[in-house]
C-alpha cells in the first residue's frame, strides 16, 4: 500500500525535485569545506546559514501551497506553525545553555533568573532531550492546527473568513508570547543559544550540517507532499478547491479533508520553523507577526500555487530579493513586495512556474490550460463563453 | 412508519420556510424501488429546494423524510445521505473541471470515503474495467483524458450522469439533466434514465415536456412548494389547474 504510494509519488517532475536537494544537500557542504576561502566555487559560511535559512522558508512556502493550493485553505496564520516548531527548537538550545549563561544556573534561563523565578515551570520540563524537543516541534503545531480545524471546518468556516481567523490566531499568539510571565523570554525571545546535540551552534561544521539537514527535510517535504497530491485524496483536496459542496455530494467529508492537509502542513510548517531556529540563532515573538504569514502567501503566489516546484522557487527568490533589498534600498522592500504582489496577482496568476510552463511548454499548453485554479473563474469562464455565443453576430436572432 | 414501507423515498407533509416565504408547503411525494418519477412545475415551485431537503443540504422545518423505508434523512448530513445511496445531479452541470474525466468517474467510484483509505487507494482491475464501462455508457470513453473543463456542456451533463452511476446510488435525483443538450442528445439521455429506471430509483426534474414525454413515466406538477396533480403525463397535461398555472393558454 505504502509502496504503491510512494511509486505514485514520484513521478518525473518530483524525482528531479527531490534529486536537485539532495544534490544541494551535499554540494554546498563540499563547496564550503573542501574549496579553501578565496579560491573560485568557495562557498563562505555565512553564506551556508543563509541559504539554510532560504531553504526553511521553502519548506513552510511548500506547506502553505499544500492547504492553499491543492485545498483551497487561504490561510493567513501558517507562521504560527513556523513560530511554534522554533520555539520548541529554542527551549532546548536554551536548556543546553546549561551554566554558561550570564547568571550561571545550571537548569534556568537567564530571563528566568531575572524575573526571580525559582524553578522551571512545567511546560519547559524534558525540553533539554533532544528528542522530547523534536517530537514537541511536530506536536505542538500539529495539535494546534488540528484543535484550530476541527472546529473551523465543522462549523464550514471558509474563504475570507477562515483566513481572517487564522490571521486571528497568530495575532493572538504574538501577543501571548510578548507578555514576560508566559514564560517563553517576553519580548527578547530565546537567543544566545550554545550547543546543539554537543556541537557548537556557531561552528563551522555544525552550520553545514544544518544545512544539509534543512535540504533533506525539504526534499522529504516534497516527497511527502508528492506523495498526498498523487493520491486520490489529492484529487478529493483539488475537487474541495474547486467544487465544494459537490464533493459533499458524492460523499466524501470534505471537513476531514481538510483537517487533514491543514494538520500535516502545520506538522511541515513546524519542521521548517525548527530548522530555521538554530541556523539564524534566536526565536522571539515576531516570528509570529501577521505580516510574516501574508509574506508566505506572497512567495508562493509568485512561485506558483498549486504546484511543488512553484512555492519553493518563489521562497527562495523573493527572499534572496529581500535580502538584497534591505541592505541596498531599506527603506523601499515594502513597497517592492507589494509590488510585486500586485504584479504577479494582475498579470502572472499562476507564478512564474506558470509563466516558464506558458514559454516552453507550449506542447503541453492544451491539456494545462483547463486547469483552472479557483471556482469563481470558471464561473467567470463559463459566463464569458456565454456572453461570446451571444455577441456572435450569426447566432443572434435577427432585429 | 408502516406507510414508508416498501418506498425507496418517503416525503410526508415536509415544509420548509426561509425568511417566511413556504418554498415547500405540506408536500407528501413517494417514490418506489425501480421506478422512474418526473416532476414538472414552474419556477420557484420548490423543485431544487425539495431536491435540497432530500439530499441534506437543507432541513425541514416540520414532515418525514424516509430513505428505503427505514432511514430518516432529516437527522444526516450530504456525505453520509450519499453514502447512503442517494446521487445527485445539479441544474448547473457541476464536474470537477480541473480534473481529468477518468479521474472524476474515479472520485465518484463507490469506495470507501475515508482519509487514509483515499490517500492509499490504488484503483483495482475491477475498478479499471467498472470506470471503462460507465465511460462506454456516457459515450466519453474516448475523452477519457482530457480536463473535464474542455467537454461541451451536453458531454458535462453526461459526465454527471455517470459519476451518478460510479456511485452506484439506489435512488438518482436528476435536475434538469437535459438543459443545454440537442435533440438527439436529448433522446439519447431519456434512453439512458429509463435504462437506469430498470434496476434503481430515479426522480427527474425538467421543463421540457418532450423529453417528459419520452421518459413515459408517472409524473408529478409542483406549484407553490406542493403538489398540483399527479398521474400520467397526459392526465397532469390535461387537469385544468395545470394549464392555467403552468402550461398556459
């Protein structure tokens, strides 16, 4: 059964996917280690975290694209799904912190020193396994995605108003995680990490092999991700996007379908958050700003939505747009971004996977075309062809 | 409870309000095993709202609805009234336009519904050969793997019709199947419905009285949200209520 799955799932276009990362997860450590500084194909350190951090993004973009994409599921909340794998990725860094921090004690943080607590609270207790850390990086997301959907689609919340209440959420959350006696470091959030498994965070080797770590968890997204669109279930999730009430009809519980490709990208959304934590060294309360989720939506719009490929081009080049930007032109990224928002909505409503697929794909035009992403088009599709047999001068009645 | 006996759909003085306005007033229809209903009415006589209340999407503010004799509709909602055998088409032809026409027939095949079940289901031969032959029947076979959204609006229809027969249904509920369609296309899915009619019960909404006609069945006249006349097509055609509220002249 599983195998059957797993031989859907890779079909030509993720094998390529899948064997690009895994390439890159080996490529970019060999370019920093073995090339020496200076020399040609040298790829610096600071360099590794950063594409690191690239490549993270990818994999939330990726997550998102499955519940918008595939589902339909506008949801404007998926960073508090990020912000939560990290930060139980930084309460164990903080653990491993141990008596080098600025008030040496050996089991509290040092922002718990200084609110003069006494002892750990319950929640941050087994944080300093590492294991017990990672299996909270896919429950806690998980949990809460599923709680925040059982609820949202029994009760057939949907559209804009399932995207205002997932905007709620985080909003919600970024304000608990600010209050100090929440206990997760207030406003300054986790940083100052030293170890990671008894490596040094910042050293050299520890770097590139989060690096690579990131790569494959985003080549196993993919699969992962495959593996669901491939299947008829990934039929049923397109059939919702499109036509809801009619898979109603012919009897699937399209509220289970949603939970469903709602938990298993916040399992992903918080995976990616995890990996992200480390390789730029601090998690606080930002992470879960609104504006951070609505970027999401942006990359994968701009990448293409409905497609793997799509969401991962579109993290990465928007954000090595970002990076550019705010050191040359600080002051203009936001309006660059909305832009561009505006740009792709207006003139490349399926991204630029969409318009590679318009230049060179002209072959496969014919069966891609029908391909509509969103019900009120079609409507619309489906008015224009009405309006066109009327406008035709030989099929209207005479005057 | 004793009267739902032996019927495939047991209506009984099922009322619905929205905003004050009675859609459905006091209507009491029953449909048996096998056999083949037509409705007719003018609009707004509370058709697609009765096809509503059959198949969950609506409830009804006061009557029975019985599935089979034995099973209340009023207490279900959509997925489990289909699961249960009941198939609907829409006024709209609505097929799932991004999909191809194989993989629409494959979604509507009766199988297990569930999420783990879909995620791993592979189709067997059985299914392969079963999809074939409903293709075969709706005339699509050699359209199989185009998008649904490139099939004309009369092959839409057909396409419905037969993801209603993949999902092996006891009674079909039928909107206006032959809205948009040609004459001989017409012809073609009256043959089809009374073919259908042989082994499951089906209830037909239209306007066009030729085809009413050529489905040759018992036929029922909607108006107001309940029933006008009942009987053969020419009996309901010729009842003087009929003629001046919905045939005219």
């Amino acid at each position: 059964m599983l195998t059957q799955a797993l031989f859907r799932a890779l079909d030509k276009k993720a094998v390529w996917v899948i064997g690009i990362f895994l390439a890159v997860a080996v490529l970019v450590p060999m370019a920093n280690l073995l090339i020496p500084p200076g020399q040609f194909g040298h790829v610096p350190t600071y360099l590794v975290s950063l594409l690191g951090k690239y490549l993270s993004y990818a994999i939330l973009a990726l997550a998102l694209d499955l519940v918008w994409g595939y589902c339909g599921i506008l949801s404007l909340g998926h960073s508090a799904f990020f912000a939560l794998g990290g930060y139980a990725m930084g309460m164990y860094l903080m653990r491993q912190i141990g008596t080098r921090g600025v008030y040496g004690n050996p089991t509290l943080p040092d922002f718990m020193v200084f609110l003069n607590w006494k002892e750990l609270p319950w929640y941050w207790l087994g944080f300093d396994n590492f294991w017990f850390a990672m299996a909270m990086v896919v429950v806690v997301p998980g949990l809460l995605a599923f709680i925040f959907g059982f609820f949202a689609f029994r009760s057939r919340v949907t559209g804009v108003y399932l995207s205002i209440i997932t905007q709620a959420m985080t909003f919600a959350l970024l304000l608990a995680f600010f209050r100090n006696d929440m206990g997760f470091g207030g406003n300054n959030g986790l940083t100052d990490f030293k170890d990671i498994l008894g490596a040094p965070v910042q050293a050299q080797s520890t770097r590139v092999i989060l690096f690579a770590a990131t790569a494959i968890a985003l080549a196993l997204s993919v699969l992962v991700c495959s593996m669901i669109v491939n299947s008829k279930l990934g039929k049923v999730m397109v059939a919702v996007r499109d036509a809801e009430s009619r898979t109603r009809f012919i009897g699937y519980r399209v509220e289970y379908v949603k939970l469903f490709a709602f938990t298993v990208s916040a399992i992903m959304a918080g995976i990616a958050g995890a990996l992200y934590v480390p390789q730029v060294g601090i998690i606080n309360p930002g992470e879960f700003e609104p504006g951070n989720s609505i970027e999401v939506v942006i990359w994968t719009a701009v990448g293409g939505r409905g497609t793997l490929i799509g969401p991962i081009i579109g993290a990465i080049v928007v954000n090595l747009g970002k990076s550019w930007f705010t050191s040359a032109l600080p002051e203009f990224w936001l309006f660059a971004l909305g832009a561009l928002f505006i740009f792709v909505t207006l003139f490349l409503p399926k991204g630029i996977v969409g318009l590679w697929k318009q230049l060179f794909g002209i072959r496969r035009k014919k069966a891609e075309e029908p391909a509509l992403p969103t019900p009120a088009q079609s409507v619309d599709i489906e008015r224009g062809e009405d309006s066109a047999t009327f406008d035709n001068p030989q099929i209207r009645p005479a005057e | 409870m004793s009267k739902a006996q032996d019927t495939m759909l047991y209506l009984n003085g099922v009322s619905v309000a929205f905003d004050g306005f009675k859609a459905i007033n006091n209507l009491s229809i029953i449909v048996r095993p096998t056999e083949m209903l037509a409705i007719i009415g003018p609009n707004g006589a509370g058709k697609t709202t009765m096809m509503d209340i059959i198949t969950g999407k609506t409830r009804p503010d006061a009557g029975e609805v019985m599935f089979d004799g034995r099973t209340d509709l009023t207490k279900l909602d959509e997925a489990a009234i289909a699961n249960l055998g009941i198939g609907r088409k829409f006024q709209k032809p609505t097929v799932f336009e991004s999909h191809t026409v194989w993989d629409n027939l494959e979604m509507a095949l009766k199988k297990p519904r569930g999420i783990f079940a879909a995620l791993f289901y592979t189709a067997s031969d059985e299914d392969v050969t079963r999809i074939t032959e409903i293709l075969e029947t709706v005339r699509l076979l050699h359209r199989k793997d185009e998008f649904a959204a490139n099939l004309s609006h009369g092959q839409k229809q057909w396409l419905e019709i037969g993801m209603l027969l993949a999902q092996d249904p006891k009674l079909l509920l039928v909107d206006e199947p032959v809205a948009g369609m040609t004459d001989s296309e017409t012809e073609e899915t009256a043959k089809l419905l009374r073919e259908i009619a042989k082994t499951r019960s089906v209830v037909v909404v239209e306007h066009d009285m030729s085809f009413v006609r050529e489905l040759g069945s018992r036929v029922v006249c909607l108006a107001e949200g309940a029933v006008l006349a009942e009987g053969s097509l020419d009996q309901v055609s010729a009842n003087p209520v009929v003629i001046e509220r919905y045939l005219g002249r």
